[in-house]
C-alpha cells in the first residue's frame, strides 16, 4: 500500500476494536473519523488496521465478529409484553416504549394492537373499548388521564398512610352503609327534601 497519508493526518481518536463490541459501530466510527480528512477508499484500507488491536488484527473482521452485532428486536418482542397487575399505567407506557423504540421499520397499527393487547383488564381498557383510539396519539392523549388519576389515588393513600386500597370486610362494611345513609339523608336534606 503505497498510497501517502493526507497532509495534516493525525492519529485517529478511536478506541481500537478488540471484537467485543458491536463491529458495525466501530466500522462507522473508523469511517467517520477518516473521512475527516480524506474520502480515498486506498486510506480506508491502510489506515483501518490501526483501529484494531490484539487477535482481531487476524482479518476476516466482519465475519468473525458477526456474533458480537447487537440482537434487533422485532415486533414480537411487542406482542409478547404484558402489563403486570401491581405495574401502574405510567410505568408499562414507559416499558412498552423502550421496547418499540428498538424496532426497525415498525408499523403503526401493529404497535397500537399490540399496545391494546398488553393492557391489564381495568377502567382504562374499558375506556377504550367504549371508544376506540385511531392511532397511538390518541391513546397516549387518553392514557395522559388515567395516570394523573393513579398517580393521584396512590399519593393520597400514601399521604394517609394506607397501603393500596383493599375491600373492606366484616364489621366495617356496616359502618360504610351507615355512613353512606347519613350522606345521602344529608344531601336530600340540602336538596330541600325531594
């Protein structure tokens, strides 16, 4: 190889590729930072050498290193997600993104079915299924609702030191009738008797 390096070349600020990593990346990186200085297909070859260290410098690059290439998710990874009963509405939303975001050439309306089919049983779902969102925009959009009300329910719990709320039993279960009595005489009574 016989071709000189371009005026001004300085060393590549690279870390060298020892076929650990994702050999695609380091390739980019390579071609990045070379055509810095020069587009000439004869200093790729010379110079891409130097980007490597220990045995990868023993070629066949790309093929040996196929496996090191990072896993594509597909939409089965998608279909395949599910939200857990104790998982709030927020946190799925935020999971069943991290998920889409990684797949290629994803279709719309697979990640809107796949999102409906995902969902846990709940007032959401039959909000949905009452009015059916036409893309995942109005989803997020109605889904914005739904969080701020679980978000709200539970630092109210909180605040007064309760865990998640639980069915009242035995005795209890009176004293919520009664109560509810007293609060519909009440408001009767404010409604002038009718």
């Amino acid at each position: 190889m016989e071709t000189p390096l371009p005026h001004g070349w300085k060393p590549l600020h690279l870390d060298r590729y020892d076929g650990t990593t994702d050999p695609d990346e380091h390739i980019d990186m390579y071609t990045t930072q070379v055509n810095l200085y020069t587009n000439n297909d004869a200093i790729l070859c010379r110079v891409f050498p130097t980007s490597l260290k220990g045995v990868v410098l023993n070629w066949r690059f790309t093929a040996q290193y196929a496996t090191s290439r990072p896993h594509h998710v597909t939409s089965a990874a998608l279909a395949s997600l599910r939200q857990n009963d104790d998982e709030p509405l927020r946190a799925f939303m935020e999971r069943f993104a991290a998920t889409s975001i990684k797949i290629r050439n994803l279709n719309p309306e697979v990640v809107l079915h796949a999102m409906l089919m995902a969902l846990k049983p709940g007032p959401f779902v039959d909000s949905l299924c009452r009015e059916s969102p036409r893309d995942m925009d109005e989803l997020r959009a109605c889904a914005a609702g739904y969080i701020q009300m679980e978000e709200h329910s539970a630092f109210r719990d909180q605040d007064r030191g309760k865990g998640p709320a639980k069915p009242e039993q035995g005795h209890n279960d009176k004293v919520k009738v009664n109560n509810d009595s007293q609060f519909k005489r009440s408001a009767k009574a404010n409604r002038g008797g009718r």
